[in-house]
C-alpha cells in the first residue's frame, strides 16, 4: 500500500480517510443535503459491488444515477489489463470509479478534494483493502512515489478553478506526468466542446448555458472543455508523445458504447449505429433538440466527423510510442444497466486479414440454478455482419413529424417477411405468421428489429441473440415487444398525423390491426405482465422495472408553449434579456429555469408557467442555488402574487390552474442573495378530455359532499325535534314546579298562620295560668285529690 504518513497525512479511522491536519478541502460540492443523503445509502449498502443491484434501485434521479450507476466505470474498462499496477485517481468523487478500479485488482490511491465526498468514496470501497482514500488538493499533492497509471475522469476541465497558474491545464498535466512511471499511462475523460449534442441545444455541462463552450464564451477561474484538436495540442505540450483519442456513447458520464480512431475511419465498420443507438440513453439531452441526433450520426460518420464531434472523449496519453489500445479494436460496447450475471462486454477487431471479429465477455458468472422466465446464452464469438438495422426505417419514419400508421404497419409486414424469411433459412416453413395468436419457439423471443440486419444482397441475418424464452413465445407478444423497444429508442416521438395525443398501448394496437395482426381481446395485458416478469428476472427487482412499456403514457404532439421565468437585480426592470425559457408539451414533465445575473444578485423573480390560455396542474416548484441547496419551494395553497390566472382548491395531485390569456404570471419569493438561481418545475398541461375527467372528479366530490350535508341538514333536524321536545318537557317540568313552587308558598302561609294562633293560644294559656282563678281552681283540685 502507500505510505502517507512521511507527506505528513494521518489516518482518520472514524471516516476511513487520510488527510492533512485541520486540511478544509475545497469549495466543490452536490449540496449538503444531496451529499449526506449518497453517504446514507452507501453506508446502508450490504453489496458495495460496480454491478450491484441495491445501488442500481437507488438511481432515482441525475445526482443518484452519476454517483451510483454501474454505467460509470465503463469509462475505463477499455483499459482493464493496464490497471493492475500502481494507480493513482485525482478526483475520485463519491467512488464510482475507485470501486471499478479497485476490484479490477491494483494499488489504487483515490484522491479527492472534498472530504466529505472522500469520506462516501471510502465508504463505497470499505471492504476493498487495495484502495487508499486521500482527502487532498492536487496542486498541495506530496507523493515520492511514481504510479503505473493516472486517472483524470471528468477533472481536468476543473484545472482553472484550483489553480494560479498561467496555464491551470497544462500545468496539471504536467504535474501528472512527473508522477507517472516510465512508460507509464495518462486516462483523460472529459466533454467534448464541440460535441454534436451541443450544437443540437444541450447545455454546457458546468456552466449549464447553452451554445456557452461552442461560443468558447469561458472565463478565467470557470471549468472549461476543450476540442479535439485543442486537447491533442495540449496534451503533447505537456510531455506525452503519444495520445490516443476514443468516442464515447452518449458520452463518458454513462458511456455504452466507446469507438476508435480506426473505428471511426474504417469504412467496413459502422461505428454510426453505436452513436445513433445511444442518443435515447442520454438522461441530460433536453427535449425537444434542434435537430434529430440519431439521424444526424451517419452522415457525421460519412463525412469523417465523428471523432470531432463526439460528445465526450476518452484519451489515452502515454509516455511511450505504444498506448494502451490495441490497434485492432475499432470500438467497445458494454451492457451494464443488468443484474450482473447478464452484464456483458463486446468488442469489436478487426484482424490482419481485415476481417471484422465481436468478441463477447460475461462481466459477471450466472448463479449455477435459476428460476428466470428465460435463458441468457452469450457466445464467445460472432462475425460482423455489415448492412442496414431494420430498426433504422422504423426510428426514421417514427421520429418524422407527419407520419402515418399506414406507414408503419408497412414497416411490420415488412418484419414478418423477414422473419418469415429467416425461419424458412431455419427450416421451419410450416409457421403461419398471420395471426396474433401464432406460437414461435423460445428463441425467436430476441429476434426484433434491432437484432435483424439486412445485408447488401438482401439476406436478413439475426445477430446479438442472447435471449432464449423456456416456453414458446406468442407473435403477439413478440410484436408489442419490438414496437415498444423501438419506441424507446426515439428520444422523442410525435403521434401519427392528425392525432394530437395518443397512448402508446393505443399506437401499437392501431399499428398491429391496420398491419392485419389484430391483438386478440385481453392479450395486451397478457403481454404486460409477460414482459414485467422477463424484465424484473433481467434487471433484477421492481425499482428497476418502473418504466416497462408505459402503455398508458401519451405521445404528444409538439406546441409552441413555453414556460419562462424572468429576473432582475433591485430597481430594475424585467425584460427579454434576462429570461428563462423552456418549451412545455401536453402532459406531465420536470423543467429547468436557469437564471444568472453576472453583475449582481437576483433581487426579483416572475414566473410565467405558461404562454397561452390552458389549464395546468403545477405539483411542484422548487427554487435552488449554484450548490443546488432548496432555498424555497411552492406548496399548495401558498399566497402568492399572481396575475391572469385562476386556481381550485389544492387537492392530492397538486393546484390547478387556467391561464386567463398570453401573460399569466407569478411572482416569486427570492429567499437568498445570488447571482445564481434555478427553478425546477413539475408542471402538467391538461388537455380536454383530462380537464374534463378533473371536473368530473370534482363533481363527484361535490355530489359526495352534498350528500353528506344532506344527510347532516337530517340529522340537524332530528337534533333539532329533539331539542324541541326537551324543550317542552322543560317547560312543563317548569310550570310543575311553578306550581310546587305556589303550593308550597301557600302552604307556608298557612304554618304561618297556625303558628301566630299557636302563639295567641299560648299567651293565653300563660295568662290563664298566672291568674288567681288558676290557682284558686288548682287548689280545689288538690283537695278534691286528697278527699
């Protein structure tokens, strides 16, 4: 291992990672929040694995699926043999990379700036003991030792930002070359900035501006991507005779698919398809683009652009004549999204003799007994086949505004001729093709569009069949599951000509019935389920099935709507110039507003959710600064100043609103002073019949309510019959007591009465006695006694 402790570096057990004493790290963070929440999940992770299905579940989202995906490490896969030595990582992130680089084998030291995101990176390889974490800025970077490789992933578009030199770029290259051994390796991912992506809209992936890096608008201190030929120049100013250049697909963020220089130039070889087949798999491409990629790829390669205008480059610089790629290898594919004992790798050479080879390798080996709807079955070799993909004509014809399902069931005869074709070539000639219902063995179950390949003299051939049902498969089914891959090949789909909205369940039976194949009652559903359980047996868990067909999700046509936001600084007015702008579609969707204001702090914030008269449901608006902390966020029923709109009463799926004309606007709360703002959207655009089924929710809710004042105005009544009758019985116990009340007044009148006579009577009485009659008589009485 390493010795860090002579550079003054000591260990922090609690954390996992080395550092200086008292080291602050540097200002480079996802967000105190995002970062606590990866480190949650990476501690709570039992399988810490690159093909770990847990992590896979966990990629909920752009920051998730960076940090966690499996895809990550297919940035240096093409280089596996050379990682075994002694290699050193600059900007080892949260450790998607330093986990590849670890289980690949080799003395791995990670450095990264940031400790806290050191710390979730040695957290990521805590059961690795061949990986040493180091919490350290790379220009304060003390090291004797030399390494066999250094990796830059995604760094040295940062050199400006932690550096004072003239030239902060070629300064850390050669900062990295003197660490390197004899013979050693540079691996460089970085943007490409004069990506083809870029020109079709995509922001610039660090400043998040538009056209910012074509304009070359970077400024000093700011992350700044470089051009092919800019880098080349570059990196051989820094010492490095020799510098290999590779393509990576959509880009080196989540490549699948990295293409040569040969690749690229050989004219047998279409490395096209590899660029073209990935366009949908780019989580960052905004939609709508300015122009179609996936059409746009072929005539780039034809004209012998497509190193030039690749979206990201992989660079190889050595110290030596001799780099790290084989010059026979034109391109690598990787499928690495799977559970892992269906991940795999495809090479592609192409020998002396000119012939082109696919080599395959399992990335992981399959559990010995499985109880999996189907067989994975991967060869070892394969030939390449050269022609046209006949899922080429159906992404054309699906990704043209204007087309037809006519059109499209031509497409699908054509498909069963062909499978017809090559079941015939099989010897199985006795298959009727013509009903939904027909059974085909097991291992038709891959052959679709995309795996069947038209060859010059018109022979359809199948190729890259890993797939093998263990029962037999419906053509039904077989069908629904080409159109639905096809779908998801389309980054985005209009609906058929004249159709405003339509379901993608919808589509694929209109196609299927006007093709002749109608789906027999039921069998839709029968499919779903079919293809839920094939996917959830491949991916490996619910979490990573969620987006299965989507039957129900609806293809909408392009509008002209748009939401924007516009900002100013205090005492200013609002105007075109500072203006967020994003296009909305009908249905649900998550938007960005990105504002900036150079020279001073955003004082002032109007939104404007949408352009024209409409009705929309806003679920949620959430406002965040440059390190994407939440500073504020909408919640139903908050005040807020607004103008040209209504709104109902909240309910469960959010506010809903109507744009009254042109200008409905909102004025925001800007919490915080900066120059930076962005406003994340999750705003749905209803259209007639979604209205129309909201207020017949409503009204349903109100019929509910009515009833339940009907039923409380009865037993209101019955309360109140109630209360009347207590209320009498009150007044008659009242009056008998009145009348108790009189009675015993009377009554008391009368003791009174007898007790003044009782009295007179006494006095009397006493009267008598004290007279001499008394006693006279009292002693007549006496003698009477004795006589």
């Amino acid at each position: 291992m390493f010795s860090l402790e002579a550079q003054g570096y000591v260990s922090n057990e609690t954390l996992g990672i080395w550092s200086r004493p008292n080291y602050p790290g540097i200002a480079y963070s996802d967000g105190d929040s995002v970062e606590e929440h990866l480190l949650t999940i990476v501690r709570n992770t039992q399988d810490l694995s690159v093909l770990s299905a847990e992590l896979r579940q966990q990629c909920q989202d752009w920051v998730t699926l960076y940090h966690l995906s499996s895809q990550r490490a297919n940035v240096l896969r093409p280089f596996t043999a050379h990682l075994k030595g002694d290699v050193l990582e600059i900007g080892a992130g949260c450790g998607a990379i330093s986990r590849f680089l670890g289980e690949n084998g080799g003395q791995i030291l990670a450095l990264e700036g940031s400790p806290r995101r050191a710390t979730i990176a040695a957290s990521r390889t805590r059961d690795l003991d061949n990986v040493t974490v180091l919490a350290e800025r790379f220009d304060d970077f003390n090291c004797e030792r030399q390494f066999d490789v250094v990796t830059l992933v995604g760094v040295l578009e940062y050199a400006s930002m932690f550096s004072n030199s003239a030239n902060p770029s070629q300064s850390m290259l050669e900062k990295v070359r003197r660490l390197l051994k004899p013979g050693g390796h540079l691996l460089i991912a970085i943007e490409n900035q004069l990506g083809l992506k870029y020109f079709a809209g995509a922001p610039e992936d660090h400043i998040g501006q538009a056209m910012y890096g074509i304009e070359g608008r970077y400024q000093i201190g700011q992350p700044q991507t470089f051009g092919r030929q800019a880098l080349d120049r570059l990196i051989k100013a820094a010492g490095f005779p020799s510098v290999q250049f590779l393509a990576a697909f959509p880009d080196y963020k989540l490549p699948r698919s990295i293409v040569t220089e040969r690749g690229c130039s050989t004219a047998e070889f279409d490395a096209a398809a590899l660029a073209w087949q990935s366009v949908h798999a780019d989580p960052q491409l905004p939609d709508p683009t300015h122009f179609d990629l996936a059409r746009t790829w072929p005539t780039v390669f034809g004209n012998q652009l497509g190193m030039d205008l690749a979206n990201s480059f992989i660079i190889a610089a050595s110290l030596t004549e001799a780099g790290p790629i084989d010059p026979q290898v034109l391109a690598y594919h990787y499928t690495t999204d799977r559970s892992a004992p269906f991940c795999k790798e495809a090479i592609f050479l192409q020998n002396n003799e000119q012939a082109i080879v696919v080599r395959y390798r399992k990335l992981a080996e399959p559990p010995q007994d499985s109880d999996a709807s189907i067989l994975y079955q991967l060869q070892a070799h394969a030939e390449y086949l050269t022609g046209e993909l006949l899922s080429q004509k159906f992404i054309e014809l699906m990704s043209s505004p204007g087309w037809l399902i006519a059109d499209m069931a031509q497409l699908i005869r054509r498909y069963l001729e062909t499978l017809d074709q090559i079941m015939r070539t099989r010897s199985q000639d006795d298959i009727d093709l013509s009903f939904s219902s027909t059974l085909l063995p097991g291992h038709y179950i891959d052959a679709l569009p995309h795996n069947i390949i038209i060859g010059k003299d018109g022979t359809p051939r199948l190729f890259d069949i890993e797939w093998v049902a263990k029962s037999p498969i419906e053509l039904g089914y077989l069908l629904c599951r080409g159109l639905f891959v096809l779908m998801q090949q389309v980054k985005h789909m209009p609906p058929p000509a004249g159709i405003h909205a339509l379901s993608r369940q919808a589509l694929v039976e209109s196609v299927l019935r006007e093709s002749g194949i109608p789906l027999e009652p039921g069998a839709f559903d029968r499919y779903h389920q079919l293809e839920t359980t094939l996917v959830s047996d491949i991916y490996q868990g619910a979490a990573s099935i969620k987006d299965v067909w989507r039957p129900f999700e609806l293809l909408i046509a392009s509008s002209d709507l748009h939401a924007r936001a516009y900002y100013c600084s205090e005492g200013e007015s609002f105007d075109e110039q500072n203006t967020a702008d994003r296009p909305l579609l009908m249905g649900r969707q998550q938007v960005r507003l990105e504002m900036t204001l150079p020279d001073g702090p955003i004082a002032r914030i109007r939104f404007d959710p949408i352009d024209h008269p409409h009705w929309f449901v806003l679920h949620e608006a959430v406002m965040r600064d440059k390190e994407n902390r939440e500073v504020w966020r909408f919640s139903a029923g908050q005040p807020l100043e607004s103008l040209g709109m209504r709104s109902l009463p909240p309910g469960e799926s959010g506010t809903l609103f109507y744009a009254l004309h042109e200008d409905p606007q909102m004025y925001l709360p800007v919490p915080v002073a900066e120059e930076f703002l962005a406003l994340d959207v999750d705003i749905e655009l209803l259209d007639v019949e979604s209205v129309m089924s909201r207020f017949e929710n409503l009204q349903q809710q109100l019929a509910e309510q009515r009833a339940a004042c009907a039923c409380a105005e009865i037993s209101l009544t019955e309360l109140r019959s109630h209360a009347e009758n207590l209320d009498a019985k009150y007044q008659s116990m009242q009056s008998h007591t009145e009348s108790l009340d009189a009675k015993y007044r009377s009554m008391e009148q009368y003791t009174e009465s007898l007790d003044a006579k009782y009295q007179v009577t006494l006095s009397e009485n006493r009267a008598i006695k004290a007279s001499k009659t008394w006693k006279i008589m009292r002693q007549i009485a006496r003698l009477k006694r004795t006589s």
